[in-house]
C-alpha cells in the first residue's frame, strides 16, 4: 500500500495545527458516520412501525366494510369505533414520518408533486400575490411576466356570533293624528332570541351531528354566549312541531312508492316516574326507486314508538299495498293477509340477515355448510351489482339467467343437511331461518322492483343509531317525537345531497312567514333550490 505524499511543515507550530485540524476531520466524519448509523436505525424502526399500523389499518378497513359484505366483522366494534381507531392509527402513522424526516434539509424532506382533486367552486377564494424582493442588482431592468406557480390550500374561517338589531322607528305626522310603523317580521320564535340561522345551527348539531345540547352549551360558552340547554331546548320543541307537517308529509310520500323499506332500532328512554331506563324504538321507513330505474328522490321517515308492537307498524303504514321489504322480525308478517288477498302489503325478505348467521360460522371456522352457503351468496351480490340501476324487466331476466340456479342449489344444500345436524346447534338455527322465510327470499327472482336486501333502510337508520349514544329521552312525548320528526328531515335532505342547514334554514324562513300548506311539496328536501 503507498503511502498518500503529504508535505508537513517544518514549523512545529504549524505541524501541531495540521494535526488538531486532521483530529477534528476524523471527529466529524466519525459523527457523520454515527449520525448515518442513527439515522438508519431510526429509518428501519420507524419502516417497521409503519409497516405493522398499516397491517392494522388495513385490517380495520376490511371489518368496517365487512358490515356490509360481511367479509370481517367484530360484533364488539361499531362504525364510530372503527372511525376512531382509522384516524388514530392514520395520526400515528403521520406522527412517525415527521419524526423521520426532522432534521433533514428541505431538499429531502420535499415531496414530488402529486394529482389533487381541487377544491369546490363555490367556495371564496382569496388571492395573494407574493412577488420576488426588488434586489440592486434589478435596478433600471424591467420584469416580463413569464408564468406563474399556483398552489391552493384549504382555509377556514371560525364561525361568530352575533347580534341583529332590527329597529322599527314609528312616526307621526305633523298637525295630523295617527302612527305609523312597520310590522314586526314573523318568527317561529314569536318574541324569542334566536334568528333563523341558529336554530338550524342547534337542530343540525343535535340531530344530524350527534352534539347533545349540553355539549352546545359548553361550545358556545366560549364565544361568552350563554345559551342554557333548557332554552334550546325549548326551542326544538317548537321547531318539532312547525315541522311535523313535513314529516308526515314524507311518509305519506313513501307510502305511495311501488316498494318500501322498513327497519327499527332500539332508543334509550327513562320510564316514568321511576328513573331508570327503559327500551324505546325508533321506526324507519325508506323509499329509493333509483335502484331499479325510477326517478323519484329518495327519501326517509322515522317514527318513535313506546313499543315494538306490531300495532305500530300497522298504524304507520295503514292502507299500504305495496311491497313491504324487511328483515326477519315477525311483527310485519302480520301486515300481510293469509289467504293471499291482494288488499294488503306484499313482503319480501333481506338475505344479508340470513347470510350473516352463516357468516358467524364461516368466520369461527366451524361450519363447511356455512362456507359453502357465503360463497354461493357472494354471486348474487355481484350479479346485483350489474344490474342496479336498471329496469325491473332487465333485472328479472339477469336473475332468472343466474341467480335462479344459485338459490334452488342453495336451498336443496339446506334441506339436505337440516336433518343431519343437531336441532340445537348455531347451525340448524341459521338454517331454520333461511327455510323458513323461502317464499319471500325468492320473490326477489320474479320481481325485479325487490332488492336482494334491506340495506337501504340499515343506511338510513344507522346515523341515528350513532346518534342515540348521546341522548336519552322520555317517552314519546319527552321528545322522542320531535326526534323523529327533526331527524327525518335532515336525512333525508342528506340522502338528496342537500345542505340539511341550509334548507333548514330556508324553509324555516317560509314557514314563518305563512307558507300556504297547498304548495308544501316545495318545501321538501329534494325540491331544495339556494
């Protein structure tokens, strides 16, 4: 090995500063190199940590979607749950990227350029300009504009109270007897505080949002606006009943469709008189003619019941003689005639509660049967999928083509290994429910208005499952009326891609103002115009 040729001073003060510079060299790369080592280590930690929140995440997003296809699912976990631990883990995963990459110069740390969807247009853009500084060297030179780089970035600007101060001056005349003013504008709120932004500002809040009106209180606290729960809520109790005229106005609306779906879920609700709490259920009742061609707009309508009665259902759907599609629940059996008459409703069943009981055994990987069964089902969910959208008549044809053939094997799968299991077992429960209910399974092949399920309705009906964790009510007349009431409105304005807030806003303003009841069609969600 050669020796580098390295010309030393003659100096020794100079040969001693060489060599304290060579030492401090050695220093720093030995740093550099221990920096590198650190920074790879770090990278190699960080990588696996990603790496196991994105196995995660991913796992996640296969349960949440599994409520529907069924493909995971955890019976302990609900959709808030899951939309919580999605953002957690999408937080953490951002948190160890930024750790990663602090310290680097920003050449590194800068990313490519990538395809963003823009932002709406209706939305106020505010320009701002920034032009290079004006340096010595640019005296006496001129500037031709060549181009420009244009980034956007979303901003907002906090919500604020405040108050409108409506004066009315009255006047006399001169020598002359009498007054004069202008009349007082109309309110829901006749003398109260609220203008006809904030009380859709509370109800959306409460009703489409979830936010209790206690939490509001505390909210709006802030701003040192004191607005006692007790007061909005009064509120939403008169706004409930100016409302309840286009409530029932959406149901009668459903009621006249071809085809109607209905679900119920529980409500907590304190009995009187004792404190504790009690079952109470919320009734829905869903309208989409999209699925099989039709034009009209989709739409909802809940109803609070004290009871799970089928006095309830037949009470809200009372001269119905269209097809009534559901789950298992046999109080809606009782809707339809047993001698077959045509002067009742028709039922048709929801194969993605039979096919959840097979589901549950698939999963535990106790069942072949059960396996086989979701397999099978897996089919027509995608012939479905094909032909939503469509006519009845194109959808009974694809449906007699395939899925007749599909659901007579199934069913001879079913009748042949009932007898062979236990009468007890998880097995032949999800088997007696699916024979059982054959009639109305099937009536989806000769029907082509009937969906394979009622997963129409389960949407509708779940935000206010959600909701219901923050609320507590008392009976029917404890406002789970207005509840209902409130919340069918502003479903279904969301099922219409509408604003609830806005056309909350707007229709209350009508309303006030002695909106003739011959033309409330206009005031429906689905008729919404800013």
């Amino acid at each position: 090995m050669t020796r580098p040729e390295i010309e030393l001073p003659d100096d020794v003060e100079a040969l001693e500063a060489m060599v304290l510079a060579m030492a401090a060299k050695a220093a720093r790369v030995e740093a550099l190199e221990k920096q590198v080592d650190d920074l790879e280590a770090r990278n190699a930690d960080a990588d696996e940590r990603i790496e196991r929140l994105t196995q995660i995440l991913k796992a996640f997003d296969r349960a949440r979607f599994g409520r529907r296809s069924e493909r995971l699912a955890s019976s302990t976990v609900d959709d808030e749950q899951h939309a919580f631990v999605f953002e957690e883990i999408e937080t953490g995963i951002a948190t160890i990227k930024a750790q990663v990459t602090k310290g680097r110069g920003s050449a590194d740390s800068k990313r490519a350029p990538r395809p963003r969807k823009g932002f709406a247009p209706h939305l106020e853009r505010v320009e701002v300009v920034i032009e290079p500084e004006e340096l010595p060297e640019h005296a006496g030179k001129t500037k031709i504009l060549i181009g420009e780089d244009v980034s956007e970035r979303l901003d907002v600007v906090a919500a604020k109270f405040r108050v409108i101060v409506t004066r009315r001056p009255k006047y006399a005349f001169r020598n002359e007897d009498g007054v004069v003013q202008a009349a007082a504008p109309a309110h829901i709120i006749e003398g109260g505080i609220p203008t006809e932004a904030l009380l859709p500002q509370i109800a959306v809040s409460k009703y489409a949002d979830g936010l209790p009106l206690y939490r509001q209180e505390a909210i709006y606290a802030r701003d040192k606006v004191e607005l006692d729960r007790k007061l909005m809520a009064q509120w939403m109790g008169k706004l409930g009943f100016e409302l309840n005229i286009l409530a029932d106005n959406i149901l009668d609306e459903i009621k006249k469709a071809e085809r109607i779906f209905a679900d119920e879920t529980t409500l907590p609700t304190l009995a009187p008189g004792s404190g504790s709490a009690k079952t109470a259920w919320l009734w829905a009742y869903a309208r989409d003619d999209r699925t099989f061609g039709g034009s009209g707009p989709p739409m909802v309508a809940y109803r609070f019941e004290d009871s799970r009665a089928t006095e309830c259902v037949a009470r809200h759907l009372s001269g119905y003689r269209g097809i009534l599609q559901v789950d298992g629940y046999a109080a809606y059996n009782k809707l339809v005639r047993k001698d077959g008459g045509n002067d009742s409703a028709i039922l048709a069943g929801c194969w993605s509660h039979s096919r959840r009981k097979f589901y549950e055994l698939h999963v535990a990987k106790s069942s072949k049967i059960a396996t086989d069964t979701v397999e099978c089902m897996a089919r027509l969910w995608e012939i479905e999928e094909r032909v939503r959208g469509q006519n009845p008549e194109a959808r009974v044809a694809a449906r007699q083509e395939i899925s007749a053939a599909i659901v007579r094997d199934l069913f001879t799968l079913w009748q042949a290994t009932l007898p062979r299991v236990s009468g007890k077992s998880k097995l032949a429960e999800a088997l007696r429910y699916a024979i059982s209910r054959r009639d109305i399974f099937e009536r989806f092949l000769t029907d082509g208005r009937i969906e394979l399920d009622s997963n129409i309705v389960e949407r509708a009906i779940r935000p206010q499952a959600i909701t219901r964790k923050n609320s507590l009510f008392a009976g029917s007349d404890g406002g789970g009326r207005t509840w209902a009431t409130i919340a069918t409105l502003l479903q279904t304005a969301k099922m219409n891609a509408v604003n609830p807030q806005a056309w909350l806003t707007q229709t209350r303003e009508r309303l006030a103002n002695g909106w003739p009841s011959s033309e409330i069609d206009a005031l429906m969600p689905w008729n919404y115009a800013a």
